[in-house]
C-alpha cells in the first residue's frame, strides 16, 4: 500500500477500534497512529500465531488491524489514566 493508503486505513481502523473502547473517538491524528499501530500489533501477533497476515486491503487485514488497535488502546488508557468504557 502506499503512504496515502496506510493514512486512510489507520484513520478507519482507528476509528473502529476507539469507537469499540470508549464511544467517543480518540481524534483525527491519534485515530490514524492507532490504527497504523494496530496494524503492526496484530500483524505481528497474528504471524507469531502462524496465520498468514497480507499487507493489502481487504476485511482480514482490517479485522487484524482492529484487533491490534483495541489491544494498543487499551495499552494507551492505562499508561494514560483514562477511563474506558467497558
């Protein structure tokens, strides 16, 4: 994917996943770190688990991406002291 590609995946993979934590959003910017972080996270937790992980757009990526930017959300609010919803 180019750069623009993994800007426009990171804002909607970002957005899911922090729509999933807390119902509000976590901001333009911090919405696209998440989900290109997510990405990393659950790419790497994926092929630890020996799935194979592709690096193209399609719902598996973005449900890897997802999962990986809830667990890195999730790592975010506790360093941070926010509260999540659930």
């Amino acid at each position: 994917m180019s750069i623009l590609g993994w800007i426009i995946f990171g804002l909607i993979t970002g957005f899911i996943a922090s729509k999933i934590v807390n119902d509000r959003g976590e901001g333009c910017f911090l919405n696209i770190a998440l989900g290109v972080a997510g990405a990393v996270v659950g790419g790497a937790m994926f092929s630890f688990l020996g799935e194979p992980v592709f690096f193209h757009f399609s719902l598996w990526s973005m449900f890897v991406a997802v999962l990986g930017a809830v667990i890195v959300l999730y790592i975010y609010h506790a360093v941070t002291g926010r509260k999540t919803l659930r």
